[in-house]
C-alpha cells in the first residue's frame, strides 16, 4: 500500500513538472554550473558532519555506510540531472525565466509533500494505529505481523527516516512518526526516545507524556511502576479527561491492588470516549474490577463456596539444537497471557536456562494485577522466552515458545512449552 501510494505521488509531481517547466523553458537556458558547485560543498559538508558524528558514536558504523551511500547518490543526481537539463535548453532564455522553472520544478513536488505532511495522515499510509498497553490486543506469537504491513517496508520507512532526522534533529513530527514505526515494529524502548524528543521540542503534552509512557511500560512487559506511572499523572495534570492516561492510570492503580482507585479511572474515561473497541476493553477492566471488590467483600462463608481458582501445569524444555547458541544463565520468562483481553500479563515467573527443564504452576497468586488473573478468563495463552539480553523486552535473536489456548479450570492436562523458535 505504502510503496504504490508513493509510486503514484512521484508520478503526478513529475507529471505536473513535465506539463508546466516546457512552458517556462521555451527559448530560455539554466545557468548549472554554480548550482552543482554548490551541490558538491553541501554534500561535502555533510560528509564532514557525518564523520564527525560516527567518530563521537553518535551513528553506528552501519548505519553511518548506508546515509554516506545516499549522500553520494543524492549528489550524483543531482549534477547529473543539472548537466541533462543544461544541454536541453542551453543557448536561450532570460535569468528571470530560469528561476522561475527551477522554482517550479522544485517546489510543485516539495509543496505537495510538506502540505500533505503538515495536514494530511501520513503514518496513514505506511502503518495502522500504535498498539497501546491499555487499548490494543498484544500478540504475543513472535514474528507476527502485528500492523498489516510488510516488516521489509517498515524497516525501510525507518531507516529513511532516521537518515532524514540525522541532519534535521529538530523535525517533531518526524521524530513522532517515528515513535510510531518503533511502536509498530515492537521497538518499545526506542519508541519511548522518540516521544521523549517530541516533548523536548514542542514542550510536555497530555499526548505525548501518554505515548511515551505507554511505550516505556510496553518495554517493561506491561509493567506501569515507576517512570511510566510518574508521566501517565503528569499528563492527567495537564489534561484530566485524557482517555489514554486515565485508562493507563486505572491500570497502574491495579497493579499496587488499588482496585476501586483504578476503577474510578475506568469509569471517568469510559464518559470521555465514543470509540466501540475502547469502550468495550473499558468496560471488561470494570467488571474485572467489580468481581474482584465482590470477591474481597464476601464473607468467609460465601468464599469458602467458591470453587478453588484454577491452577495451570506447566512444563517448560527447551530444544537441545539451540543449546549451543545460548548461556546457561540467560534469563527465562514464562509468561501467562489473556487469548482475548487485556495485554497485562496474568501470572509471570523468571528463571534461567540452567533450570530447564522444569514444571511449575501458574495461579493467581502469581498475578501481577489482582483484579487481573487466570481466574478472570475463559482462555489463556502460556509463553516461554528465553531474553539474551535479561530484559522483558522481546529482541531479535531470542529464543521462544508458545501454547495453544488453554482454558483454565477445564484443560487439566500438563501444558508442555518448547522453546524452540527464534525471534527474527
């Protein structure tokens, strides 16, 4: 969808060029030559700048190749397509004339763009809204293509943009459309940079305190303790009726046991948004919320009639051919998730490749969020990770596995883990 979009947006601009430059042209010559000697400083200059940049650490040496590469391209077209249109029209034209084509030829498509970019949509074309802790499913089968758009052109879209905001450091909305590529690519840590740039160029906002909290707690395995929580109320400061932050701020609330705190978080956004998919996500926090209080205000008789809460088996191994490719005190989170709900883990251990194999259970007393756990979904999905890097983050190059749904309380047969895939 991306690449055709713009396909076709290069095309009428070369189109509307091709129409009207003739006009302006006819019996007129363009002076080329101080246009390319200027060309070769500003490209010199930004060589300069980029191996200034590299030496500090500034660009990594990859990244400093690939964005010396297109400054050598970038110039190349440009004096070749200066010497093009100098022998075309050469022997003709007054100065006035020249420049107004040049102006033309430059600013049809550049005018066409920035205006597109300052009230157009443009992460529009290229990705779907950013999954949010508190407002989208999380998938957790790594590899997937959580967006709908092609991991190839995501990547592409980025690395453009990177290059693009390595000279032009100040460009907020580009740092924020970035934020958003890092977000759709599961790059939560970098998301959270990005949005951090946003708020050191235009100032704190409800918006982007909300964005880069989300991102920071998404980095964290959903956990909203600590920093994320400290931006999720100054955003509430600013703007009370925020959805995004009272919806992260009931959550946060959850997880200190806070359940008629976050409950009145829920309830105040729930008044502050018509979108059916949040509404819905809202109102399955709330009734969460309002069993748990039903449960914690039963008397010890009532309790004492409830069912025992259910317990998962689990048995967590690991294929013997990637044993090679790991260390034995890498870290290992083993995950229980909601199929359909709310992304906050249910119940969460830690342990280390050396403990493999191993069988545990996972109840509610491991539940991070106590108006959250096992016992509050009809399915849950049970994930084992093997982090290299000892963070909760998923990264490239670790090691995974995964269950199928399992209904807790009814499937009472030992789930067996195989951590034997590899995030890409």
């Amino acid at each position: 969808m991306s690449v055709i979009f713009y396909l076709l947006a290069l095309l009428l601009a070369v189109l509307a060029v091709w129409l009207i430059v003739p006009v302006i042209l006819r019996g007129s010559s363009m002076e080329s030559s101080d246009r390319r000697q200027k060309n070769i400083e500003v490209a010199k200059q930004r060589l300069a700048e980029l191996e200034q940049r590299e030496s500090t650490g500034e660009v990594d040496p990859e990244d400093a190749a690939q964005i010396r590469e297109e400054i050598e391209s970038e110039l190349y077209r440009d004096v070749h397509n200066l010497t093009d249109s100098a022998d075309a029209v050469a022997n003709s034209g007054t100065g006035a004339t020249k420049w107004t084509a040049v102006t033309i030829s430059l600013f049809v498509p550049l005018g066409a763009g920035v205006l597109y970019f300052l009230v157009g949509e443009p992460s529009g074309v290229s990705i779907n809204p950013a999954p949010s802790v508190a407002t989208v499913e999380e998938s957790e089968q790594e590899g997937d293509d959580v967006t709908g758009v092609d991991a190839q052109d995501l990547e592409q879209l980025t690395q453009r943009l990177m290059t693009h905001l390595a000279t032009d450091t100040d460009d907020a909305l580009g740092w924020s459309t970035l934020g958003q590529l890092f977000v759709a690519q599961q790059r939560y840590a970098e998301a959270a940079g990005a949005y951090k740039k946003v708020r050191e160029l235009q100032g704190d906002s409800a918006e982007f305190l909300v964005r880069e909290a989300d991102a920071r707690a998404m980095a964290n395995d959903g956990v909203l303790q600590g920093q994320p929580e400290a931006l999720i109320l100054a955003a509430l400061e600013i703007e009370p009726d925020n959805t995004g932050g009272l919806w992260l701020a009931g959550l946060a609330a959850g997880e200190r046991g806070e359940v008629e705190v976050a409950m009145e978080y829920w309830q105040r956004a729930e008044q502050t948004t018509d979108n059916e998919e949040m509404l819905n996500q809202l109102r399955q926090l709330i009734e969460a919320g309002s069993a748990e209080l039903a449960r914690v205000g039963a008397s010890a008789s009532s309790q004492s009639e409830q069912t025992e809460a259910p317990v998962v088996k689990v048995q967590v191994i690991i294929e013997s051919s990637i044993l090679s490719q790991i260390d034995s005190d890498d870290t290992v989170f083993i995950i229980a998730r909601a199929y359909n709900g709310p992304p906050a883990p249910l119940a969460a251990v830690k342990k280390q490749v050396k403990d493999l194999p191993i069988s545990l259970d996972l109840d509610d007393s491991l539940a991070m969020l106590p108006n959250l756990n096992i016992s509050s979904f009809e399915q849950i999905l049970v994930i084992a990770r093997v982090s290299r890097s000892g963070t909760a983050q998923s990264q490239s190059g670790d090691f995974f596995g995964q269950s199928e749904p399992i209904r807790p309380g009814v499937d009472h047969a030992v789930v067996e883990i195989v951590i034997s895939e590899q995030v890409p």
